[in-house]
C-alpha cells in the first residue's frame, strides 16, 4: 500500500507503509467494510416505493408523501378516457392491496431501523449479514405487491390507454422532478494552463 506524501502533484513521493505495523493492520478491510454498510444503509433508508402508500412518520420528521391515485386526477381521467367502471375497478384493486401494502411497508420500516440500530452499535458482520437479508426480503414484498397491484390496474386499461398512461406518467415524473443544477466544472478544467 502507498501513499502520496504533500508536495505538487508532478513531484509526489512515494512511499510503502510497512503491514508490520500494528495500528494499521486491518484498518483498510475495516473501513471498506464499514462504507460498504454505511452505503446500504444509506440506500435502504433513501429508497421508496414510487405510488405507494408511506407508513406513518415519527412527529418531528417531514410527513410522508401521498401516494399518487391517478385514476382520479382529472387530467389523467380526461386524457386516458377513463370510464366510470374502470375508475371503480381500479379503486376496488388498490383498496384491496392498500392494506397489505401498509404492513409490508410498516414491517420494512421496522426493519431499516433494526438495522440502522445494529450499525450504530457497531454490531458484527453477522448480525448485519442476517439483517440485510431481512431488510431485502421485506422491501422485495413490499415491491412485489405494489408490481401485482399495479399489473392488475393496467389489465382494465384498453392497450391504447396503456400507452397514453406510459406517456403521461414520464411527464408526471419530469413535473415532479426538482430542476437539476447546471454540471460544475470538473477539477481537470480548471486545472489546464492557458495556452499562449
């Protein structure tokens, strides 16, 4: 293993760090193990389940967001077509999954937090082996449900009707979207010498 010591980048020296000595035996594994947990843990609290129902949200935190029912937005019933019976029978379906829905999303919850307790507590790479796996597990469900619900709405949807939802939904998602900053000017730029 090397290590840059300071001075300009052309002239860096260079030199070994011995694995004889005792205060950095291990310390690499240890640190890539830790990033490696500190980024699922990251992704796993970070990621959600687009038009899916939240759990409930401790009361000092932002509430969570309401899933999306389009098929009783007016602009998605006018540009869709949608008939009274298929508004209804889309309803009845995400009624039905709505609960199951919840308490997967609920046990999820749990979950995460289970696991974020056990990273905090330093616990061992057992344990937290054993609990991503539980954690995966419940947000594959979670998942699954929301895909089947989602599957048996559009079976009530004509094939056209289907390709107008696609359409409409990527234009929801870009509404939705916060505006992305302009790139900042990579480091390699602002390096370069002005040519003469």
């Amino acid at each position: 293993m090397a290590v840059a010591c300071a001075g300009e980048k052309r002239n860096r020296v260079w030199r070994r760090i011995s694995f004889q000595d005792k205060s950095f035996q291990g310390k690499q594994m240890v640190q890539t193990l830790r990033a490696r947990l500190l980024a699922v843990a990251l992704f796993a609290a970070g990621s959600g389940i687009a038009l899916a129902e939240q759990p409930p949200s401790p009361p000092f935190s932002l509430p969570a967001p309401q899933p999306f029912v389009w098929w009783k937005s007016e602009v998605f019933k006018k540009d869709l077509g949608l008939t009274a019976d298929q508004i209804a029978r889309i309803d009845k379906i995400w009624e039905t999954a709505r609960p199951e829905l919840r308490a997967e999303l609920t046990e999820l919850s749990r979950l995460e937090d289970k696991f974020s307790r056990l990273l905090q507590n330093d616990a061992d790479e057992a344990n937290l082996s054993r609990q991503i796996d539980r954690v995966e597990t419940a947000r594959a469900n979670a998942n699954k449900t929301r895909s089947l619900m989602l599957v048996q709405m559009r079976k009530v949807l004509t094939a056209d009707q289907r390709v107008r939802l696609d359409a409409l939904h990527s234009r929801w998602l870009q509404d939705q979207r916060p505006p992305q900053a302009a790139p900042a000017p990579s480091t390699r730029d602002s390096q370069k010498k002005p040519e003469e």
